[in-house]
C-alpha cells in the first residue's frame, strides 16, 4: 500500500493536477471553440428530440409570398396595415404584436404623393392633402386595439447617437441588485413614429444576437435599452395580452434569475435570455395576411389567439439559423418562445450549471489521478467510460426529462484527456490482473449482483452462502402448440417469447428479484440474494400475481391489435383469421421457499450466480403441477404459511411431488388483500375446507355435495377452477370404486412432474 501510494504522488500527477487546473480556468474563460463544441451538443439534443407542437392560442399573421403578389409590393400603404390590425381584431385576436418596425413615415400618405409630384393639378394637389394621413390612419387603429409596436437596435455606423429619442416609460419591479450590469446592452435603438409609438399598447424589442457560428439559439427576454431595463417583443405582448400590470426582473449576485409576467416566474439565464425550445417548422402556426384581408380566413381563427405579424417572404430576407440545423423565419422563433413561455417550456440553464460543470470535470479527473495506480489501463478506461457514460446520460436525461441544457462536452473532454496522460504511467502494470475481474462481470446479468461485486471485489470467488430463498419457476402453458403455429415464421415466435419474457422479466426486477436464468419459455427467479430482502415471500407472491396481470393485459392488446388488422372483414373472417394467428399465452407459476445454496457455480472459466437445494426442486415441481390444478399459481406449504391473512390463498391438498418423499401442502395464490376481504371468497375458503375435510375422512357423500356447492363459489369469484374440480370428481369416482383404506393419510402421489 506505501508504494502503491508513493507512486501516485509522483511528478506525473503532479503534472495532472496543474494541467486540470488549467483546464478549469479556461472554462471559466469559455474562449471560442469551448463554447462551439458546448453548442454542437446542445444542437444535437434539440435535433435528436425536438419539441412536440402543442395547439396553443398562439398565431403568426405573415405577410408571405401569396399575400405580396395578391395585394402589391411591400411595403404597403399604412392603410392597408390598419385595415390588417381592425380585421384580426374583430375576429377575435387578444394582442398583436408587430415583428416590423414603422421608423418613417407612410410615402404612400396622400399628402407624401402630392408633395413628391409637384406636377400634380393645384386642384388634386389640395384635395390630397385635406385627406387623412396613412399613418394617424394606423394610429386610431392601433387605440381600437391592444397592440405591441416592435423595436430594433441601431445597426450602422451611426450608432449611439449623441441625440437619442426619450423611451416610453414602462412600470417594473426589480428585486434583487440592479440588473442593467448583466443584461445585453443596447445604448441605441430605432423606434416607430412618435404617433405609434403613443396609441400603442406596448413596446417590445426584437433584437437577438447570434452566436459566432450565425446560429440563433437565445432570444433576451430583457434588456438594457439606452441605459434602461425593456422587455423583449414576446414578453410584452405576453404581458400586454394578461392585462399589461408591470413586469418585475428578479436577480441574485450572479446575475439574472427572471422575469415575472402576470405573476408567473419565467427564469432565464444570468443575462436575461433564454433558449427557446422549437418544434420544425409549422404551417398550423401560420395565417396568410392576404387571406385576412381578402376574407378567405375561416372565421374565429384568431379568436382568443396572441398574434405576431411579420413575414416568410423570401425576398424580406427575414430567415434565422436554429439549432435544429434549418432556418426559421424570425416571426416563427417569436412565436414558439411565446409558446415556451405560456406553457412552461423553455429549455433550462440555470446560473448553477457551469458551478456543477466544473465540479464534475474536477471530480472526474481527480478521481482518475488518485485510482489511477490501482487500476489497469484497460480497467481504467472502462470505468472512466462508464462514468462518462453515465455522466453523458444523465445530461441527455435531464434534457429529455426535464429540459434542463448541462454540458457534457467539457468534462468528458478534460477527464478524457487526463486518462491519456495518466494511462501512459501504468498501462502495462496491472493489466492481466484487472482483465480477470473485468471478464467476471461479464458472468453476471443482474444488475444488483454487478453493483455489489463493484463496491466487494473480494466476492468475486466459486462458492456460496447459505441463505433463505424464495423461488419461482414459471412456464408457458402449451408451448409446443404455439412454436407449431410458428413454424414458418420462427422470427415471430422469437419476437412473440422476447416480448413475453421481458414482461415476466419486469414482474420480477420491480419486485427486487433476481432472475437466475431463461431456459427457453421457462424463466427461474429467487429473491433474498444476492442482497438481503426481508420480505422476500410478499416480494415473489406479489411478482407472480404482477406476472398474471400482465400477461393477460398482453393477451387482450395482442387481440385487440389483430382485431384493428382485420376491420372490412366480415366477422365470420375476422373471428376465423384470429384464431389462425392469435394464440393465447398462458403461464403456470410454482413459488416455494427454503434455505439454499445461493453462489457462483462452475468452472475456474465458466460460472453463474445461482441457487440449489431442495426448495428449488420442489419450486420446479410446483410449477408443473399447476396445469393440473387449473391454478395459475402454486404455493409450497413454507410460502404460504408466510403469508395467510394477507393474500386469497385456496388449500389445494396434500401431494407428495416426484423425486420427494415428504408430502406437501400445496396452495393456490388467487389474488391480493382486496380478494382475501371479499365475503365472497371466504366463503369459497371455507366451502374448500370442508371439502378436503371430507376428503380425507373418505365422506364420499359429503364430497360430492361440497364439490358442487364449492364449483358454485368459485364462480361467485370468477375463478372456476374447472381443472381443480373436476380433479376432485375425477378422484371421488376412483375412490368409491376402490376404497383407500382405513390407513389413508390423505396424501395425494404425483407421478407427473
């Protein structure tokens, strides 16, 4: 161990330490290609699932292609804007919000084309300029309604004039530290005409900046416009349509936490910005201005809706990159971020991420630096994969989850690195060593076992441990006649058995079982082992009554699936055809428990973790029993006396299995506590108890009486049992015709396995 340890401690890690150092302050740098690599990932994890469209009364009134060649160029006439917002208004819209801004005036204003034709008759020239202005025209539209003017930053080299227009004055709340410091900065922007400006309802920016690779992925919620906090376009019209109260900006000492519109938290990032979750692009969104204005709209379509009005037209230009890899019209991002907003679905980076970013990338590497001497290259890299792995997954995780962007680009990279650096050390050192354990693993399927043989090496040994087991055996009920119904198509029947295995499979793991083996339609499972379960005997009862459940529910979608294939079909077909391809899949399940030998059986090469004992045997046993009986579920006489009064269990008689002398007492597992309280089923239990009373007194009157009387109980219950009744008549009539004897235990000798 003292030279184990003085190894670590040497120059090369020394050298590791500094260089993850290093690595840590670059981060906190985030020089270019950190955060390009960053990016590149968080566009996959939008690309590989992005957001599912929800109809939500959100609307876009786009001034597309269509529009501009049925109504003229752009831009058209105010005019023709105002009869847009009062049309979208009566048909309903809550708020419209323009993606277009109205810096100049209208050159289309009948007072701006007398003066730019000075040519025009004196008359017509005075007549047309004692006409309405296009834009005071658009203003008292704009007072009918609840409009939001957009804004945009100055972009020229004239920018940050020296004289700058006042800014409207907008209500808000701060709580927390001043926030201007951290929000993007704009000192100078371009408004609408003063008149617009005054009969909107609000005002909003539309300004979003790329990242260096052109791509848009943050839109800023709020900003810091000509040294003054503003709401971006999407959240003001959000606020305006929710009744325009004042808007609040929380912040903390790292910055932005969020906004809150009409009481509700929306966080962004410590700048105020968000990443907006997309869908691709969607028409559903869409509405043609052209067919607003010319009256082919169907009508209420904007009812109740928060519009935006701007363009996909391809000449505007108005196209953005997105992280799906596509462009999107700008009017498009404002519209799914207002979707985000309204249903809670923005993508998450919270302030913290980078804090747990770092921590991880430190652990991850520190952990690789110290271990690194106590393992083998090879088992060096494997484990650092896994946790890479795991650390990769859990980021995706809690993107699919919960939309939550953490980074995993940068940790896997630095601890990546560091094994290289590290690995050159000992590559060769504990190779052979590390290779057996790393093969042993590879024996086992259960996930508890790997885990506990991860944190116990030592483990890792031929032998066992006596311990107290519960066991169950299951098995299909005529197999033989569905792998014939198979034969030409063997691919089904694999797909039929994997798909009925892995509902078995999930039965036994939810229950914390441990499943031994598959042995073909067979499935053995033990609970107790390898990790302690003190309540193993309600684990595995539980699990089978699970395993019946659900394999009925498999059956019924099984016919119902069929039943969907095969609609056009008269029902004489329909019924003739499913028959021809559905087949019924029943189990037949026997639980035993009992002190076993539970370990790693086999060779020096070749071992399973397994039980053997007696209790297996008669487990098996049991099983098979179970087509006989007509009960699903068969319980050896140690399960059951475990758990009377808490489960439906029916007496099913004294049997002594092959292969065993001592007889046992067999039980059927009909159902949980909610049977075991029905009135009904105890009267069933005692009507059976009587019966095997006379059984066993050889009252063959009596047993023919309560045999029927028991068959009519059941039924109450809905569970015949036809099999287990007429067993018992079976047997009433060999027993009258040849009498067991005064010396008869009752015990009934199986010769069937």
């Amino acid at each position: 161990m003292k030279r184990s340890f003085s190894k670590w401690v040497g120059w090369v890690r020394i050298i590791a330490f500094v260089c993850v150092a290093f690595g840590i302050v670059v981060r906190i740098g985030d020089p270019l290609l950190v955060s390009a690599i960053r990016n590149a990932v968080f566009d996959f994890y939008h690309q590989t699932k992005p957001r599912e469209y929800t109809p939500l009364p959100v609307a876009i009134l786009d001034v597309d292609d269509r529009s501009i060649e049925a109504l003229g160029q752009w831009p058209w006439p105010r005019t023709r804007i105002a009869e847009m917002v009062d049309k979208a208004t009566q048909d309903g819209a809550v708020a419209i919000a323009f993606d277009i801004i109205f810096a100049e005036p209208d050159r289309l204003s009948p007072a701006q084309i007398a003066a730019d034709n000075p040519e025009l008759p004196p008359d017509l020239a005075a007549q047309m300029l004692k006409l309405p202005d296009n834009d005071a025209i658009l203003a008292e539209a704009f007072t009918r309604a609840r409009v939001i003017v957009g804004q945009t930053s100055v972009r020229s080299s004239a920018g940050n004039r020296a004289e700058k227009r006042d800014l409207t004055d907008v209500q808000f709340a701060l709580i927390g530290p001043d926030p201007k410091p951290f929000l993007l900065r704009f000192p100078d922007i371009l408004q609408n005409l003063p008149e617009l400006e005054a009969a909107a309802a609000g005002r909003g920016l539309f300004n979003a900046r790329p990242d260096a690779d052109g791509v848009f992925r943050r839109v800023p919620l709020v900003m810091n416009v000509q040294e003054e906090v503003r709401l971006g376009l999407t959240p003001e019209l959000l606020r305006i349509a929710t009744g325009g109260q004042p808007f609040a900006v929380r912040t903390n000492a790292a910055g932005v936490e969020g906004i809150i519109l009409a009481q509700q938290l929306v966080p962004t990032a410590r700048d105020g910005t968000v990443w907006p979750y997309l869908t691709p692009h969607l028409r559903a969104r869409y509405v043609s201005a052209g067919d607003l204005l010319e009256g082919t709209m169907p009508r209420g379509r904007l009812a109740g809706h928060l519009v935006l009005v701007g363009t996909s037209a391809i000449g505007l230009e108005d196209f953005r990159a997105t992280p799906l890899g596509t462009s999107m019209a700008g009017v498009e991002i404002h519209a799914q971020v207002l979707e985000n907003m309204m249903a809670k679905t923005l993508l998450i980076r919270p302030n913290y991420t980078i804090t747990v970013e770092l921590a991880v990338t430190l652990l991850l590497c520190t952990l690789v630096i110290i271990f690194a001497p106590f393992f083998g290259a090879s088992a060096l890299i494997i484990s650092s994969a896994f946790l890479l792995t795991a650390y990769i997954a859990i980021s995706y995780y809690l993107f699919y989850e919960h939309r939550i962007l953490l980074d995993p680009s940068f940790p896997t990279f630095s601890t990546a690195l560091t094994i290289i650096l590290i690995s050159t050390v000992n590559y060769l050192r504990e190779e052979k060593q590390k290779r057996v354990i790393r093969d042993a693993f590879g024996q086992y399927v259960s996930p508890d076992l790997v885990n506990q043989l991860t944190e116990n090496q030592e483990q890792l040994s031929l032998g066992g441990e006596s311990r107290e087991l519960t066991l169950l055996f299951s098995d299909v009920r005529g197999f033989t006649a569905i792998a014939e119904a198979f034969r030409d198509d063997p691919e089904g029947l694999t797909r039929l058995m994997n798909q009925f295995l892995n509902i078995l499979s999930k039965a036994i793991l939810d229950q914390n079982g441990t499943i031994d083996k598959f042995m073909g339609d067979a499935v053995m499972a033990f609970w107790n082992a390898p990790l302690d379960n003190p309540d193993h005997v309600r684990s595995a009862c539980r699990a089978a009554l699970r395993m019946i459940r659900d394999v009925k529910d498999f059956n019924m979608d099984r016919m119902q699936t069929s039943a969907n294939s095969h609609n056009g079909q008269s029902d004489k077909e329909k019924a003739e055809r499913m028959v021809q391809t559905i087949h019924r899949l029943n189990v037949g399940i026997g639980i035993n428990t009992g002190q076993c030998v539970v370990g790693n059986m086999g060779s020096d090469t070749r071992f399973d973790y397994t039980a053997l004992g007696d209790p297996v045997n008669v487990a098996s046993r049991l099983e098979g029993q179970s087509r006989y009986y007509g009960a699903p579920i068969i319980l050896g006489q140690t399960t059951a006396y475990e758990v009377i009064g808490e489960f439906a269990l029916l007496e099913l008689d004294m049997i002594r299995v092959v292969g065993k002398a001592v007889p046992e007492n067999i039980f059927a597992l009909l159902g949980d506590e909610t049977l075991f309280e029905d009135p009904a089923f105890k009267t069933a239990v005692e009507t059976n108890s009587k019966m095997l009373a006379a059984y066993r007194a050889q009252d063959w009157d009596a047993l023919e009486t309560l045999i029927d009387a028991l068959r009519n109980d059941l039924n109450m219950i809905n569970f015949p049992l036809d099999e287990y009744i007429q067993m018992y008549r079976t047997r009433l009539t060999e027993l009258r015709a040849t009498p067991p004897g005064p010396d008869w235990d009752g015990v009934y000798v199986s010769s069937q396995k």
